[in-house]
C-alpha cells in the first residue's frame, strides 16, 4: 500500500506542475529584433525585424 500512496503524492505534484509549465513549453519565443516602440494614451506601435530575413514589421495597437 505504501508505494501507491508514494506514487499518488508525486502525481498530485507533476499534474499541477505540467499544468503550470504547459502554456510556457507550448508558447514560442518571438524572435524579432525590437528597434523601437512607442507607447502614447491613445495607443502603442512597435517596429521590429525579423534577424533571419531582415523583413521589417510594423505593429499598432489602439
């Protein structure tokens, strides 16, 4: 009996754990180069470039 009990502690601990660590793992890293943002009241713009093709993009958010 005892070794169930030890192996249901240690998944009460790695489901909450892969729950947590999910959305981190699955998310990609953006890896545009910033070269400048601007924040204002009325709204944000960021300019970025892509390191591999050198493409620039243009974001606004109002």
């Amino acid at each position: 009996m005892k070794p169930f009990i030890k192996n249901l502690s240690a998944a009460a601990i790695a489901v909450p754990m892969l729950f947590a660590a999910g959305p981190v793992l699955l998310s990609g890293c953006d890896d545009d180069r910033e070269i400048m943002e601007v924040e204002t009241p009325e709204g944000e713009t960021e300019i970025e470039q892509d390191p591999d093709t050198g493409a620039i993009e243009v974001e606004t958010e109002n």
